[in-house]
C-alpha cells in the first residue's frame, strides 16, 4: 500500500510541475507577443529640429511629436519632403 501511495503522490506532482511550466510557457509566450504587437508613438525627431532650428512646436502640435498632429507648416514641410522651402 505504501508503494502504491508513492506512486500517486509522484504522478500528482509530475502533473502539477507540468502545468507550471506549460502555464508559465503560456504567460511569458502572451506578454512577448503584446509588447511586439502594441504601437508605438510617433515622435519628433531631434535631427529635424537640429536641421532646421525650430522648435518641434512649429510643426507638431504637441511638443512629444505625432505624424497625425502636424501643423500646416508640418504639413508643408512633409510635403517638401521634410525641406524647408527656399
């Protein structure tokens, strides 16, 4: 009897340590795959503002920057493929 209560007790923890593991598997696979997968922000790039010597305001309409929040300058200055007009 004793042997047999060592059996069961073995094939239980065998289960659970499989169920840790495939469940830890499972968890580190689904965060991995949210941070791979959720946009980023656009932001303004420092080379631009270096390049032209305005300030990121004359064409973002937030200071962080956005592609879809310019100004009509930016607007214009994408345009010009990102040139200021002479």
């Amino acid at each position: 009897m004793v042997c047999n209560r060592n059996l069961w007790t073995s094939n239980v923890l065998g289960m659970a340590t499989r169920c840790l593991v495939v469940g830890a598997g499972a968890a580190i696979l689904a965060a991995s795959t949210i941070a791979l997968v959720t946009p980023k922000p656009v932001l303004a790039s420092p080379a631009f503002t270096a390049q032209t010597k305005l300030p990121c305001t004359r064409c973002h309409t937030a200071p962080a920057g956005g592609a879809d929040k310019l100004t009509d300058f930016g607007k214009a200055f994408k345009a010009n493929g990102n040139k200021l007009k002479q």
